[in-house]
C-alpha cells in the first residue's frame, strides 16, 4: 500500500483553490492541508477532503516548526501574485527544513494595443499618479488593505473590494463590494454607470480579473497599473496544469 504524504498548500488565490479541487478528483496519495491568512471575512470555498487551517504561522520560525511537527513532505506556495512576505518566509521555511517547495504564480499582464497604462511600483505612487492624472472619478481595484494612500487625492474614489473597507480610511468614497470572476459586460456597466475616468489596478494577472481591461480599451479609459513585488528565487510554475505535473511527479498515482 502507498504510504500517504503530507502536502502544505499556501491558498490565498484562485489557483490554490482550483489546485485543491484537482487534487481531491486525483489519485494522487497526498494529504493537503490549505492554509489561509484569514483576510477576507467569507472564504472562498474548498473541496471536501481538504483540511483547512487558518492565521498566520508566526514568521519563519513558527513556518518551519509547522513543516517539522506536521511531517510535511512538500510545500506549495500558491499565494497571491501580490503577497510580499509569505513568499520569502515558506523559500527560507523549506530551505532550512529541507522540504521541497513550489510555487504557483500566474504570468503577469502586458498592455496591449489600445491600452492606456502608466505602471508605478508601489501603491504609494498609484496615488500619486491618481492625484497628478486630474481624473476626476476613479475605481479602486486593488483591494480593502491597501486605501489609505488615497485619502489625501481629490478625485471621487469608488473602491471595489470582496469585503467592505475600515470605512474612515475613505470616507466619502462609494464602495463596490463584488468577488471575481467578472465580465466584460458587466465592466463596461461600472465604468459607465459611475462614469470612471481612470482605473487603478494591481497586475494581478490572470483571468478572473482580466476584463476590466478590456472594458477600458473599449471605452479609453486609462489604468495605474501597479507593478507586482519581488518574488523569491524558488521553483515556479505559472499554471495549477504544471503544478498538478510537479506534484504527480513527485508523489506519483496510488495504485
Ligand atoms: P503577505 O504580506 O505575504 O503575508 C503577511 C503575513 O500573513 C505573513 O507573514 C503570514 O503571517 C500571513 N500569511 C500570508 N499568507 C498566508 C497563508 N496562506 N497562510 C497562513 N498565513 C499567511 O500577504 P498579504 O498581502 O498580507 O496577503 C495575505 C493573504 O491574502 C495571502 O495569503 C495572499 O495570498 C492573499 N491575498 C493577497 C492579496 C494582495 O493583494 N496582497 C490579494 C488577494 C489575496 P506569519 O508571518 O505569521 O506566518
């Protein structure tokens, strides 16, 4: 009989979800636990057969007891493109414990023709390019955590985010509570309704959220693109296709 393995699985994207689900439909003799920050006040769901845990591990120390106590024999670090610590600690967690790591981390967007986009590096200067730009009303898409840079532009703000914001970081702003995937239709219907004049985005990649980009092409509106952090030196994969390949290769099929 094939001994099963331990598999800790950092969610917090799209793919960590979907990489579940292949999972649990798989024959692959693993046991995952899926491990959340606890950022968003509803999860998003995961599939029967999945442990859940939830909070952070407290640094890299707690990251490596949890690898040695939990026996885990792989890791899969399949957090957001946007996650700027979690990274660095499960590449120096694995490392010093000696468990394999991968990553998941979908490609990033590129402008293509008819997009209009100023890219910043930082959130700090997507405000200032919003303030220096003169729009006139702008949608936020960057999330709940990251507002507070705004508070000083003059611009009418609409912030999009899963879960509604500390409301006295923007007061003032109208606030869009929605959770991808979107449309195009449906972009277009928000741009237009509340007549946005510049959007700001982070380049998150990926599908999910790829149509209001599309929406803006079509109706010329301009983006603040904000740049993706650093990311660790650790094996990467772009897809949950290559990752299920990595993990089959590793772990094999129960027979
Ligand atoms: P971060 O800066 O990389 O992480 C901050 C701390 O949160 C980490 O040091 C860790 O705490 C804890 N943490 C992060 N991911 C975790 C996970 N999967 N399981 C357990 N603990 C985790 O990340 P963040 O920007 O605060 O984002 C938090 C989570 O939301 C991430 O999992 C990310 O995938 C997801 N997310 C982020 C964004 C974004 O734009 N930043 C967007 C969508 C989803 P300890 O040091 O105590 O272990």
């Amino acid at each position: 009989m094939t001994a099963i393995r331990r598999v800790l699985l950092l969610g917090g994207s799209t793919e960590a979800a979907d990489l579940a689900r292949r999972i649990v439909g798989s024959s692959v003799p693993i046991d995952v636990t899926v491990s959340f920050a606890g950022r968003t006040r509803e999860r998003a769901s995961t599939p029967e057969g999945i442990t859940v845990r939830v909070g952070g591990f407290g640094g890299i120390t707690g990251l490596k007891d949890a690898l040695h106590d939990g026996g885990v024999a792989a890791m899969i670090d399949a957090t957001h493109p946007f996650a700027a610590r979690m990274p660095f600690h499960a590449a120096a967690a694995c490392r010093s414990v000696g468990v394999p790591l991968l990553r998941v981390l979908r490609p990033e967007w590129a402008p293509d023709l008819g997009d209009r986009w100023t890219r910043v590096p930082s959130i700090a200067d997507a405000a200032r390019a919003v303030q220096t730009s003169g729009a006139r009303r702008v949608l936020l898409t960057i999330g709940r955590q990251d507002l507070a840079p705004f508070a000083d532009c003059d611009a009418e703000l609409v912030v999009r985010s899963i879960d509604a914001p500390d409301p006295t970081v923007l007061a003032g702003a109208t606030v869009l509570l929605a959770r991808a995937p979107f449309t195009v239709d449906g972009e277009l219907a928000v741009l237009r309704s509340h007549q946005i004049g510049l959007i700001v985005s982070k380049n998150s990649g990926g599908a999910a959220t790829h149509a209001k980009i599309e929406a803006a092409r079509q109706l010329g509106v301009p983006l603040v693109m904000v740049d993706r952090p650093a990311a660790p030196p650790v094996d990467t994969v772009p897809s949950v296709d290559d990752a299920m390949a990595w993990i089959i290769e590793r772990f094999g099929a129960s027979g």
